[in-house]
C-alpha cells in the first residue's frame, strides 16, 4: 500500500511540474512574440530575396574594380 501512495505522490509532482513548465514556456512564447515585434516584425519565415545572374555578374565586375 505504501509503494502505492509512493507513486501518486510521485505522479501528482509530475502533474505540478508539468503545470509549472507550460506557465514558464507560455511566457517564453510572449516574450519572443514581443521582441519580434519589436525586430520591425521581421522573422526567418520570410521570403528570400533572389539575385538574377547578371546582377551578381554587374556586382562582381563593381567589386572587382574597388580592389584595383
């Protein structure tokens, strides 16, 4: 009977601490959807820019004749 009782008080910390944990990850997510707003709104999801090749060609050919 006592390994029984064991395992419910076992259980019911877990049951806190999970409770605990997903307070703290909620203000984790508030946290980064504030600094995030505060970055211009900006995150990694948005799209790439893409260059054309003879952008990068016009901007090599720029580059190069810098370092002469």
């Amino acid at each position: 009977m006592a390994k029984l009782e064991g395992l419910v008080s076992v259980v019911s910390e877990l049951k806190v601490e999970r409770t605990n944990l997903a307070n703290r990850l909620s203000h984790i997510d508030q946290a980064l959807s504030v600094l995030s707003k505060l970055n211009g709104g900006s995150s990694d999801t948005s799209p790439k820019r893409t260059i054309s090749a003879a952008a990068r060609k016009r901007i090599s050919f720029a580059q190069k004749a810098r370092w002469k």
